[in-house]
C-alpha cells in the first residue's frame, strides 16, 4: 500500500551503527533522571503509574498541559498519538478520500504526502524554491493549485499540508505570507494541516507564527515532543484543532491503531511540558552554537558547498556546488568506483559513513535534487562531527589539487 519510506529506511540502516549524526532532526535528548530532576516530587507517581490501558485521547492532565501551548483550544480539542507518525497516519486516514485534492508542500517528510496517495488522493505539490537568500514557498502558488482544484471539484475539499518551520530547508513563512496562506485556504474551505513539530525553535523567535488551530478554525496542528523538546523515546505526539469533529473521527481510526498511549510516558511528558521554558531554552542554545559554527564552515567552503541558513527548525539543506571542486571530487569518484552518480551527495554521504562515521541524510530521501543533503543542528555531538568532517575534506588525496591548504576547521570559533 505504501512506498517504502525512504528517510526512515535510511536512518534504520544507519542510525544506531554511525558514530556521529550529523544530520538527525530531533536535538539533544535527556535520561529519565535528569527529566525527573527537574520535578523531583513526580518520581513517585511515576513508580506508582498503574500500568493498565489508558484513556484512548490521552490523560486529560496530559491534554490540558498541551492546550496550554496554544490560545483557542482546550483538553478537549487535543487527541494524544504515539508520536507525530501516528498522528499523521490515524488523520489521513479519517480525513481523506479516493479522488481528493491534497496539496503538499516539497520537499517534505514523505508520510505527508504518501499517506493521502496511498488512501487515493490526487497529491499536488507546492514546491518551496530557493529565493534570494532564503527557502521560499509562494502563496501565489497556492492560489493557482487552489484555483486548480476549484475547476475540477469533486465535491471534497481540498485539503492543505504545510510544515512550518520547515524539514528539510529550514525554511520559515513571514507573518503576511502565512496570513494569506490561511486567507486563500478559508477563501476554498480548505483543511489546513499545519506539521508545526519545529515550532519554538526559530532562529529569531520574533519570526514564530501563530499555531494554526489558533489562527483557522479548520486549522490542525500537528506537533511532538521529539523536535524542540528532544525527547523522541516518550513517543508523545498530538493533533490539536477547533474541529471537534475531525477529532471524533480521528479518535475512531486510532481504536485500529494505537488504541492509547503508554502510561509512563504520559506521566513522563507532564513534566517535559510544565518544563517547557528550560528544556527548550536548552535546545535553543545548542541550535545556535551549532548554526554558527556550520555557518563558519560553509563560508571557508564556498567552493564546494551553496548554502541557505535555516530561518526556524532544527535541520538545514545545503548543496554541492556544480562544477568547481565538487564537479572534480565526483569525477575523482566515478574513476574510483567506476560508478556515474552524477553529482549526488549520497557518494559523500557513503564516503563520510565508511571513513569517519559521519551521517549526513542525502537529499534523495526526500525525492529531491540529489546533490543536497540534510544537516542537523541540535545534538551536542555537531561540532566534533564538524571539525573531523573539516579535516576528511582536507586529507582526500584525489581531489588536493582542488583545495587550497587552510587552517584546521574550528566549529567553535
């Protein structure tokens, strides 16, 4: 039914072999006890969690903590997921049908537009485009892909995705684009689904957009405790949304899936959340330490590498340079493997993990321009990763005709 997903495929071959994840979207974890010394006094509820089944929307303490995140909805209008995956999942699949337009912004976390192809929507993608210095997604395109579906209606309507900030560019709207993304979608009676898993991590945190449920009242925001939070292993994810009905449906669809969410987990995800303003602040800071040192590195590698800086998440895309020393060190590798891969940054991506246990996400995972490929900013682990990357280029015996001799690479300044 569904197209093997190609990131978590990747990630599954390599994650937990790779010495260093330079490109992981999720930023630095905690152990149970360092999260429990922020509250010391929930230990013991947590020892005491009766491990039976738990309410299918989740704990309503657990609810109410995340209404707190938003200004429109309440404990009620929030449906508890094992994680964003599941979440994506149980609401395409309560939401779309056969023939339904579904427009998703591309690149993109491939479960966002392979769920409603798989289910029997007509996917139609919404490209984000390099623009002057920035990852740009037009909402005049919007308007025509929109308009579009309106020519053909189907008696459906048409449904919005869009990851803000975004995965894998970095990418983030301006206020007055996001208000008229909402303003064209009300105009069509359009479902927006906003993936909001990077919200609170932007670069300047006057740039945070409103959460969608907030701003739209057929807005759903889809988010997790795994991006800013760092905390993947809870597998607490949620949908929040004025469309209490939506929820009803959705709620429905996870009695064949999930059925409920783990109960230490919901326990362990109150104190992340009432914790919010420390934990992320946290992460916030390593994803600055780590921005400006890969924007360090990507200045003294201009010949090798284009580069946007991220505006908002935990992740940036850049990209070999065509021709110059890139178009060289390919060269030198298709004589070296007798391979033609063009100018694919999974040869580097290959030669980083078997050297150096470097991983770095090539941009075909995403169905995308392959000379690319994704970083991440939020591990601790980025600068060493950075300076041994730094010293790798350094030493390629091939391609030392193209590199200029430099000074040691400091991620640190």
């Amino acid at each position: 039914m569904f197209k093997p997903f190609e990131l978590e495929r990747y990630f599954a071959k390599h994650e937990f072999s790779a010495r260093y994840l330079l490109c992981t979207s999720d930023c630095e974890s905690m152990s149970v006890r360092e999260l429990l010394a922020l509250e010391p006094e929930t230990e013991e509820g947590l020892l005491s969690t009766w491990l039976g089944y738990t309410e299918s929307r989740g704990n309503p303490m657990l609810r109410k903590e995340i209404a707190a995140l938003y200004d429109s909805v309440d404990e009620d209008e929030v449906l508890v997921h094992a994680g964003a995956e599941e979440a994506i999942l149980n609401l395409f699949t309560a939401l779309v049908r056969p023939g339904q337009t579904v427009i998703v912004n591309t690149p993109c976390y491939q479960s966002l537009s392979e769920v409603p192809r798989a289910l029997g929507a007509r996917v139609v993608p919404w490209h984000l485009r390099p623009a002057e210095g920035r990852w740009f997604l037009d909402p005049d395109e919007l308007a025509e892909l929109l308009a579009i579906h309106e020519e053909g209606k189907t008696g459906t309507a048409p449904i919005v995705v869009m990851n803000m900030p975004h995965n894998p560019t970095g990418a983030l709207l301006t206020r007055a684009e996001f208000d008229r993304v909402v303003s064209l979608c009300e105009s069509r009676g359009a479902i927006l689904v906003c993936d909001e898993v990077y919200r609170f991590l932007e670069t300047d945190p006057r740039d945070r957009l409103p959460a969608i449920c907030d701003a739209y009242e057929n807005g759903i925001s889809l988010s997790v405790l795994s991006k800013a939070w760092g905390l993947a292993g809870l597998r607490i994810g949620w949908l929040a949304t004025q469309r209490r009905d939506i929820l009803d449906s959705v709620a429905q669809v996870k009695d064949y899936n999930s059925i409920c969410a783990s109960a230490p987990s919901e326990t362990l995800a109150g104190v992340a959340l009432r914790h919010s303003g420390e934990i992320i602040a946290r992460n916030r800071d390593i994803c600055a330490k780590n921005l400006a040192s890969f924007s360090r590195f990507f200045a003294d590698r201009e010949d090798m590498f284009e580069w946007i800086p991220p505006r908002g998440g935990s992740v940036a895309f850049p990209r070999l340079r065509l021709g110059g020393v890139s178009g060289r060190w390919v060269n030198a590798e298709r004589k070296r493997t007798g391979k033609d891969s063009g100018l694919s940054a999974a040869v580097l991506a290959e030669r980083l993990l078997e050297e150096q246990g470097i991983l770095i996400l090539p941009g075909g995972c995403y169905d995308y321009d392959p000379a690319h490929f994704r970083i991440g900013l939020g591990r601790r682990q980025v600068p060493e990763a950075l300076a041994l990357l730094d010293e790798w280029l350094n030493r390629q015996t091939e391609i030392a005709a193209g590199f200029p001799n430099r000074r040691p690479f400091s991620a640190r300044g």
